[in-house]
C-alpha cells in the first residue's frame, strides 16, 4: 500500500468577521446618571445636556 494524501491542495483563507460594530475613529460614549440619556463626544461633558445631570464614560464601566 502506498497511499499519498495531498494535504496541501485544499487550503481554505481565513476570513475574519466583521459583524461587530466597531468604530476606530472611537469618540467616547458618556451617560447620564440622572436620565440615561447618551452622548458621543470627544471631551468629557461636564453636564447632561437634557437635564444637567452627572455623565459618566461608558467606556469604563466595565467591571
Ligand atoms: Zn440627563
């Protein structure tokens, strides 16, 4: 028996996926404590724009 498998010929290219929303030119996502209410800016808001309420960043809500 000399049995050759050719291994080499079925080569599949990876694909990676993009299904995930991801924006590179990333801004930061602040809500507001009071309200709920999100924005998307590239300093840090000082206050709620709706009702003046405390932001935080949601980008560093991970725990
Ligand atoms: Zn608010």
């Amino acid at each position: 028996m000399n049995e050759s498998a050719d291994a080499a010929s079925g080569r599949t290219a990876f694909i990676p996926m993009r299904d995930i929303e991801y924006d590179p030119r990333e801004e930061s996502a602040y809500e507001c404590f009071e309200c709920g209410t999100i924005v998307r800016v590239e300093d840090y808001p000082e206050s709620c724009p709706d009702c003046g309420g405390s932001m935080r960043n949601r980008q560093t809500t991970f725990e």
